[in-house]
C-alpha cells in the first residue's frame, strides 16, 4: 500500500512540475489583464473620481423608525432603492449622494405617514460602478433581494436605462431622472402610444437644451459655425439624430454643424476633430462628452491652437471639479444649467429653499454646489410624496397609480406627468450657465440664459472665452 | 509475469463525487419551486460565471489557448439574443441557444486569424479582435449601436416564466460546461489535449494533430462563452456594448480560474464559489472590494500557485472527476509470490 502511495507521489511531482511551468505563462496573462483592467478603468474614471475619496461607502442603508406619538398606528417599513454611479467615470452625478442621504435619513426619522398609518423608512443606496451591467444587477438584486417598494434612480441614460428596465420587467415602480427624456424613453423602445407601465421619468429634452444653447449663441457675435462631439453612447446618439437631435433645429436657425462623427468614449486624440474644426472656421464647439473626454478634447484644442469663442457643452462642465481639471482652460465653458441655487423653488419634504439646500450642502461637505444635490432631493420628494398619496402600500399598482398622479411642487419646479411630451414623461425647466472666475470657489456657474424661467436671475451675458 | 501493472481512473472519492454531484444537479434543477426570485437571479449569475470559467480553463489549462478575448464570445451571445429574439422573433430561450450556437459558428474565422499567433502574441490578439467585435457592435445602429438595446422580447415575458426558463438555461450552461470539458477530457481528444499541454512540439511528433485539437477547443469554448452570455443578458435584459464585450468578463474567468486551481475540473467550481462569497461579503465597500479581490489572488498565486483546489489534492489527493490514468502497481502479495 505504501508503495502506490508512493507511486501517487512520483505523478503528482511530475504533474506539479508542469502545472508550476504552464502556471508562470499564464499568470503572466493573467496579470496583464488583471494589471491593465484598473488601468483602463482609471484613464476614464481616475479624473472624476478622485476628489470622491471621501465617497460614503457604496452601500448605504439607512433604517428610521418612527417615534410614534398618539393617533396613528405603525406600519410595515417602507424600502426605497435608490441606485446612482459613485464610483467610476460618471462619479460627478453621484457626488451629492452621502448629503442627501443622510437629510433624508434626518427627514424620515419620524417614519413617513401613509392614510394616517406610520410607516419607517428604509433607503437602500446602491453604486452603479458607472457600468450598466452592473447598474441593472443591483436594481435586480434590490427589487428581488430586498424587495424594494420602490427604486429611484439617476444619471445618465447608463445608468437610468438598465434600472428602469428592471424595474419594467419585474413590475415594480421606478422614478428616474438626470437623463434628456428622450434617450430614456426612445431608447428602451418606448412607444409613445403605450408609453411604460412601472416606469417614470422627470428631466428635460433635447428640444431645452437646444433652445438654450441657441439663446446662449445669439448673445455673441460668431460666424455661426458649429462644430460637434457626440460620443456613440445613448446621449451622443439622441443629440446627433438628424431629426430628433441638433442638427435640425440648428440648420433652421442658420447654423452649419460640422459632425467629425460619433468617436467611441475614453477617445485619447481628438487631433482629426480639431484640425476639421480648425479647417471649417468652426468659432462653436458643442457636444456631450463624458468628462475625462471634454478634458482631453479642450487640452488638445489649446495646443493645437484651436480657439473657438463659444464651448457648450453637457454632462462633461456640469461640475466644478471637471471645470477645475482645466485649470486656467475653464474660464468661460458655458453649459446647460437644470438646478442651481438662484432657482425659486423649496422642498416639499424640508421646506428648504435651493438657496438654502445648497448652502446646507456646502456647510457639511466644504464642497462647493453641484446640481445633481438638487435632483437626486427631488426625486425622493416625488418618492415620498407618490407612497404616502398611495392606497395600499402594499399594492404596487396602487403606488405605481399614485406616482402617474403626481403634482408636486419641489426643489427643481413642480412635477406633473399629465401632458408631458410623451406617456410617462414629466418636464423640468432649464437655463444656460457659463463657468467664470470665481469668489470662494476657483470657478461660479453665472447664469446667462433664462428664457424658460425667467424667475432664476441671470448674473450677465455670454462672454466669449478669453483669448479667442 | 502474472502481475499486471493496471491503469485506474475512477477512485472512491470520484465515485462518491459522481453521485454527489448527480445529487447536487438534481437539488439545483427544483431551485425554481423552492427558492426565492433573488437566491435563483444569484445562482443565474453564479452558474453563467462558472460556465465562462470552465471554458477559459479547458482553453487556458488544458488546450494552452490563454486568451483574453472570449469576452468577444459573450458579447456575441448577448447580441445573438437580441437578433434572434427581437428582429427574427423565435422565443427568446430558443434565441440564447441559437446565439450560443452563432458564437461558435464565428469561433471559426476567429480561430483563423487568432491561430496564427502564439503564446502572449495570442492573448494580445484575441483581445483586439475582441476590440474589432466590440467596435462592429458599436458602429452598428442596426443593434442599437453606441446606445445599446434593451432585449425586449425577454422583457415581455411573464416574470414567472422568465425567471424560470432563465434559471435552467443558466444551469444548463453551468452544468453542461463542467459535463463537457470532462467528457473532453475523458476522450481522445482529451489525452492530445494533455499532450499539448505538456509539450506542443512533442506532441506534434507523436502524431497528434494540433491545430485540430485546439480548434475543436477553441469552438466548444466560443458555444460555451456564447450561450452563457445570452443567458447573462436573459437576465440583464439591456445590452449596452462597451459593457457586453468588456475586457472585464476574462478577468473574471482568469480569476475564477486561478483562484480555483487551473487546469483541473474542480478548480473552477471552488473559484466561483470563493468570487460570490467575496462579492457578497464585500462589494459594499466600493474600491476596496477591488484592492481586497487583487489581494487575494496575489495571495493565492504567492501562497498556492495551483489555486486553492491543488491545496486540496495534495493534502487528501482527493480528485472528483477522474480525468486522469493512475498506474497501479500489483497486490504486495501477489509481488512476493512473482519476484
């Protein structure tokens, strides 16, 4: 017996051997692999990411219960998923996420009051990584582990697209926002008959953002050549579109688009754009970048001494970090403005200003304003004010109901799903801003644009960038 | 000379292990009577990890393919889904077989051009032709380009039944990966593939016909990689490309894979388990889920350069799916009574 053992031995040595061999080749690869997938995921995501160090961990759950006093009776708690990026090349729209939070654990600690009945308030925070894949995993791990009663969700269509499909196909009711409606409801096929049954949408479209950024161009004298960067990505893809995006409306008001076509994300040169650009006379550059993109385009554009007089641009300038990232490069980047603190709305929850909202923000974070702070508020305003309008909590149709009847006047304007563009669309209003020279802050988004709500006061006019 | 020397591949452990696992499949194949919706979109997850890590190891382990491609493969799946399912209109379980099987029709060409390199010149190669599949499907608004499309035809499924049918196609694809690389392994080509592995050059003056071998390999893992990806999306339900055909998908199979134990059958099953309880455990805390995912595989290469099953085998030598020959040696007595 012991000699078959010993046989066992022998073979194992020799397969060990081969194994430790093929073993070194293959670790090798797999180190490349491993070794360069942080890499990859840093070009996009290190730039944004890295002031988020102080991000909250990815998942937060915040439990209340209610200190019921007298009268009503205590119910079952409440869940409410909310899924947005903290982490990865989209972490700017996640950036307000710990504020806001941790107000709403402050707001629900008495319980939210549902037909006269307390119910406590759980809020079950989710990080999309940036990554759709991942993003529709925690909405189905939300909706079927934790069983939530509701999911909130927001930016980007990456992000609001996968979870309101989820949501869509489990049956269970979805607010999102921070997304052009368009991509959000034309991009997962929606049918303007039919519209979706769990899923609701509040933001504005395309058609605002493009009457804003004409308005902002009337304010400066230009040769009226337009140069575009639309990534090929659900934002890119809906500017673009011939007839639902800019070019359309831009061409009736006299404007020629120069289209170098759509370029993947995390693009390392941009030199053909530029020096196409450079070729047309373009004196505007317009465009939806993620930010990494924006600031790699802008710093190429300065070397190769392209100076166009007007940038405007979305998602890439929404946030004084990406600004900051251009250093010197920042001053006079105009972009489309959906919340800031000058809006005249409150909350329905707080009772706080937007003034005061962000003043509040700035106070527990030393952070300047964003505005996502803004949103992701309103969307748990919406959120609260749907379940405890709801007839029976524990009927997702009647929350899904009570959601379709909403009007509520919040942070970002009043909300209402009846008339929206299409079925389960709600509109918010949107002005322009320019990114100048700041007092506490390196750079101030001035408002400059108002046309849609001349309640928000405007701090000037476009300027053109300095040095065109 | 009475005394044969024998050549036995089943052992006690391995036949205690075929019933085990006859057991497991069957317990697994009445999950979707008893476990919850959440537990079963877990274990979709788990057993379409483990079919894609299976086949990196019968590719990477066994046939010394190291390919940081079959991303591709998934990628092809999940828009073999949506093609079938959507714009041809066959019922969407049907269209992730069929898209499996579309993944290993275009292993073929893949294999033409990717076999024409060899050791880190083909694991470079297969990820750019990866990179080349990953930019068709972007540049293609047929398949929703950029935007990415949402599979509607398995969203308009009843939830019970997309939940279910999802389940056994996930666990066909997991199951039927660790069944197939065995039964490949227990054949003819099984013992070319150990030749291969062992020396290419001498195993090519054997007689052994190399490129055949490996590209039967090469299309049993795009099948594998294929069907697996469809059924991710089956339960995804959106396809977006950069995400479809991300170079993430190998990185997860390598990891499995070297955390397991390569170039065994159950170093795979062991590595899945071990990446779904580390999931679980840690992916609240954001980045450092990812630094403690690299720590331990920089621990388990430093530590067990076999992944934690070879600890196992060596320990108990203690294997549960006899792919290998051990020569057994006559009785002593029987030894004595012949000197």
């Amino acid at each position: 017996m012991e000699k078959q053992t010993g046989g066992g031995d022998r073979y194992d040595a020799l397969v060990e051997r081969i194994t430790r061999r093929n073993f070194i080749k293959i670790a090798g690869a797999a180190g490349l692999v491993a070794g360069l997938a942080p890499v990859l995921a840093a070009c996009g995501g290190g730039e944004e990411a890295a002031p988020e160090t102080t991000a909250p961990a990815t998942e937060t759950v915040a439990t209340t219960t209610p200190a019921t006093t007298g009268g009503g009776a205590t119910g079952r708690p409440l869940k409410i998923g909310y899924v947005t990026p903290q982490t990865g090349a989209l972490a700017g729209f996640g950036e307000a996420d710990t504020f806001v939070l941790a107000e709403m654990e402050k707001r629900f600690a008495d319980g939210l009051d549902v037909g006269g009945t307390t119910h406590p308030v759980e809020i079950v925070a989710r990080d999309s990584e940036s990554d759709p894949n991942r993003a529709a995993e925690v909405a189905g791990s939300l909706v079927l582990d934790d069983g939530v009663d509701l999911v909130l969700v927001e930016g980007t269509p990456e992000t609001t697209n996968p979870v309101s499909d989820t949501c869509e196909a489990n049956g269970v009711p979805c607010i999102s926002s921070v997304a052009p409606w368009q991509p959000w409801f034309f991009g997962r096929n929606g049918d303007p008959a039919a519209g979706f049954q769990w899923t609701y949408h509040f933001f504005w479209g395309l058609e605002d953002i493009i009457a804003v950024f004409l308005s902002m161009w009337s304010q400066v004298e230009t040769n009226k050549m337009v140069g575009a960067i639309w990534p090929n990505d659900g934002d890119g893809n809906a500017w673009g579109d011939p007839e639902l995006g800019f070019p359309k409306p831009l061409t009736e008001a006299g404007y020629t688009i120069t289209d170098p076509g759509r370029y993947p994300n995390l693009t390392d040169d941009f030199s053909a754009q530029i020096s196409e650009f450079k070729s047309k006379g373009v004196e505007i550059v317009t465009g939806v970048p993620i930010p990494p993109d924006w600031t790699t385009f802008w710093t190429q554009a300065a070397q190769q001494g392209f100076k166009p007089k007007i940038a405007s641009i979305g998602k890439a300038l929404l946030f004084p970090a990406s600004v900051e990232a251009l250093g010197e490069l920042g001053d006079g980047m105009s972009t489309e403005v959906w919340w800031s603190p000058t809006h005249p709305f409150t909350s329905s929850l707080t009772g706080q200003s937007a003034g005061d909202l962000a003043a509040a923000y700035t106070t527990a974070t030393q952070r300047q304003w964003t505005q996502p702070i803004g949103f992701a508020h309103a969307l748990f305003e919406v959120g609260a004010d749907a379940l405890s309008r709801s007839a029976d909590v524990d009927d997702k149709a009647a929350i899904a109901a009570a959601i379709a009847a909403t009007s509520l006047d919040t942070v970002v304007g009043n909300i209402t799903w009846e008339g929206g563009p299409v079925p389960n669309v709600a509109k918010t209003k949107l002005v322009g801003g320019q990114w100048s020279p700041g007092t506490d802050f390196p750079y101030d988004l001035v408002i400059v644009e108002n046309a849609a709500l001349p309640d928000v006061p405007t701090g000037g006019t476009l300027r053109p960038i300095p040095g065109s | 000379m009475s005394g044969e020397l024998t050549v036995v591949r089943a052992t006690t452990a391995s036949r205690l292990g075929a019933v085990a696992g006859v057991a497991a499949l069957t317990a697994l194949a009445t999950v979707p009577f008893w476990a919850s919706a959440g537990d079963m979109r877990l274990l979709v997850e788990a057993l379409t990890l483990l079919a894609l890590a299976q086949m990196w190891n019968l590719l990477a382990g066994y046939a010394g393919l190291v390919s940081i491609g079959q991303q591709a493969f998934v990628g092809i799946g999940a828009y073999g889904l949506y093609y079938f399912g959507d714009k041809v209109g066959v019922h969407p379980f049907l269209a992730a077989g069929l898209a499996g099987l579309a993944a290993a029709a275009l292993a073929i060409p893949t294999a033409g051009l990717a076999f024409r390199l060899r050791g880190g010149y083909f694991a470079i190669g297969t990820w750019v032709i990866a990179e080349v599949y990953h930019l068709l499907a972007v540049n293609t608004s047929y398949l929703g380009g950029g935007s990415g499309v949402t599979v509607g035809s398995a969203a308009a499924l009843e939830r019970g039944t997309r939940e279910d049918g999802t389940y056994w196609l996930a666990l066909a694809a997991g199951a039927g990966a660790v069944i197939l690389v065995y039964a490949v392994l227990r054949s003819r080509l099984g013992l070319a593939l150990t030749a291969i592995r062992d020396n290419e050059e001498a195993a090519e003056s054997l007689g052994v016909d190399l490129v055949r071998a490996k590209l039967v390999v090469y299309v049993l893992a795009g099948l594998g990689c294929g069907l697996a990806g469809a059924v991710i999306y089956l339960n995804l339900l959106r396809i977006q490309p950069d995400a479809a055909f991300t170079v993430n998908w190998t990185a997860y199979m390598i990891f499995i894979v070297v955390i397991g134990g390569i170039g065994t059958i159950e170093g795979p099953i062991v590595g899945t388990a071990v990446f779904f309880v580390l999931r679980e455990l840690l992916s609240g805390y954001g980045t450092w889920y990812l630094v403690a995912l690299g720590g331990v595989a920089v621990v388990v290469m430093l530590a067990a350069p076999g992944g934690l099953w070879s600890l196992v085998q060596r320990r108990f030598d203690l294997r549960l799916f006899p792919v290998q020959r051990r020569l057994r040696l006559p009785p002593a007595p029987e030894r004595e009574a012949n000197p």
